[in-house]
C-alpha cells in the first residue's frame, strides 16, 4: 500500500508512540495525517468515534490510543484498563467496517500473551493460557480485538492488521511513578536519589524478572512498514529480540545516571510475569522489520531527555 496519497488516522498521535508513529509516516511521504484530540474525540464515546470518522474520512486508521500503565496502575485500575481499551476498539474498528475503511492496524500488547509462555513468545502461542494476573484485564481487553479483526476478515473481508510490541522506551516516555514503565520509573528513581543525595534507591520485587525492551522509534517504523505490506490475519511481534534482567536493567540504569547509592529490592511488591522476550523472525520474513537501535545507547538518549525536559 502506498500511504503518501491516504487520508490516515493515528489514535493517540500525541502519545509518547503515536508522536513517533506520525513523523515516520511524514518520512515515508504521507501529508494528510489526522490525530483526533482527546478534548475534542473520546473515543471511549461510540458517538464521538462516528464523529470522528465523518470529519476525518480516513482511507487507514492506526490505532494507538490506550489506557496503559506499569505493575502499579494496572492493580488499581483492572476494571477502567479492560472497558476502555475494549471499547475504543471494538467500536473504532466497527465504525471503520461500516465506512469501508481500507486498511485498520491494531496495536495490540505483550501482556495478551500467557503467563508462563515458552521463551521466546512466538505468536502461535498467545492463546496456550492465561496472562499474567496484575495485567491480565488489559492484555485480555486487547486480545479480543484480534479476535474482533479475524472475524470481521472472515464474515466482511474486512482488511485490520494486528501487532504485539514489546515495552516501548525512550525519549518523551512517561516518568510518572503512579503510572510509568519500568524504564522510565527506574530513570526517574535514580536521578532524583541522585539529586538528593540519598544512600538507596527501592525498586518492586526482587529484580529476577526478565524483559525485553523495543526503542520507540524503531517500533513506530515496524508499525509504519506493517500498515504498508503487511495484508495478513495472522498476529505479529514487534521486538528487539533480546532478554536482560531487571537486575541488569537497574544496574545499566544506575550506572548511566551516576548514582552511587545501593538498590534494595521490596519483595513484598509483586515481580510481574517471570520472562518476556518475543521471537521477531516473522516480522522481518513478512515485511523487513528489525530493530536497529543499540540499547545502551538507547537508555542513554531516554536519561538525557529526561534530564533536560523534566
């Protein structure tokens, strides 16, 4: 698909993925790119998304916009994370049918797959269990709309893409420790004890865990390459294709920022999925995608924005 001449919608455009989404789809030639505002489009709304739809006439809609958060926000708000992210898109991409919508793409999440999925995640096995317990409302609530997407190719022909990005990191991430990501909150955690001068840092859990990590810029390119050859059912990873532990993590972290205290780690707060790391071959077979950014460096350039813009 050529998308220089489509009328595209991003959802969440303004998001910490959605603002990289859109100046790659700048890069790639696109000049009528639409984000519909929060203040103006609530998506959560099925009268707001017609509205939406009416004013923006969009040839693709790629939607971003999420209820997300860490560990933390996902314990206290289970029932807000399932209904707004399975309302927004079972609406979006019913709205989207009805138009003859030429293309949706999904962002869809890690947390969808299993608990104790064998490492590395392929995509055959998202349905061989439940997720993890703290994230499992939110990581169902998107799983459905893969099942939502299948369905409507198969009763209308209907052409939506389905993507699973790892956790997302880098500039312009959310450092607010109510609702942040580990790398963020760790970023954030460091700097001010740095700052402060305190002899500790505490982090959740006992930091045995492992996570793999995907740049933000490099997502939003896999995402953009997908929209333009990607035609399939069939679900895909986006990652970088590596595992480190968020021992290892905090120690790179602490080690960047340079903060000279000691990590304790609060085992009374929950460790969250044992491993994640996805298996990335079908990404790159099916349309060219692998990740470039080095991770060191991508931490480095994620605590130099944080230093200069919070």
């Amino acid at each position: 698909m050529d998308l220089s001449q489509k009328r595209i919608v991003v959802t969440g455009g303004t998001g910490f993925l959605g603002k990289n989404v859109v100046n790659k789809l700048k890069e790639h030639g696109c000049e009528n790119i639409f984000v519909p505002k929060h203040s103006e489009y609530d998506l959560t709304d099925v009268e707001a998304i017609k509205r939406m739809y009416d004013d923006f006439k969009p040839d693709v809609v790629i939607h971003l916009a999420a209820v997300v958060g860490g560990i933390g926000a996902n314990r206290a708000h289970p029932g807000k994370f399932f209904y707004d992210n399975a309302v927004m898109g079972i609406h979006l991409i019913e709205e989207a049918r009805k138009r003859n919508v030429e293309k949706f793409v999904q962002i869809g999440t890690i947390c969808a797959y299993p608990k104790y999925t064998p490492v590395p995640f392929k995509e055959e096995d998202l349905w061989n269990g439940y997720p993890e317990e703290t994230n499992a409302p939110y990581g169902l609530a998107k799983k459905m709309l893969l099942v939502q997407l299948q369905a409507y190719r198969q009763e209308y022909n209907f052409n939506g893409i389905y993507l699973l990005p790892v956790n997302l990191y880098g500039p312009g991430d959310n450092f607010d420790l109510e609702s942040s990501h580990v790398i963020p909150a760790m970023i954030r955690k460091f700097v001010e004890a740095k700052e402060n001068k305190k002899d500790e840092v505490i982090l959740w859990g006992d930091g045995s865990p492992t996570r793999e990590f995907l740049y933000v810029e490099d997502a939003a390119e896999g995402i953009v390459m997908a929209t333009e050859k990607y035609d399939k059912p069939d679900p895909v990873n986006l990652g970088a294709g590596f595992e480190i532990s968020i021992k290892e993590l905090a120690e790179k972290i602490k080690k960047i920022v340079g903060y000279d205290g000691k990590i304790t780690w609060d085992t009374t707060k929950p460790n969250g999925q044992p491993r994640r790391m996805l298996d990335t071959t079908k990404a790159e077979k099916e349309f060219g995608f692998k990740a470039r950014t080095d991770f060191d460096e991508g931490l480095k350039r994620a605590v130099r924005w944080y230093l200069k813009e919070c």
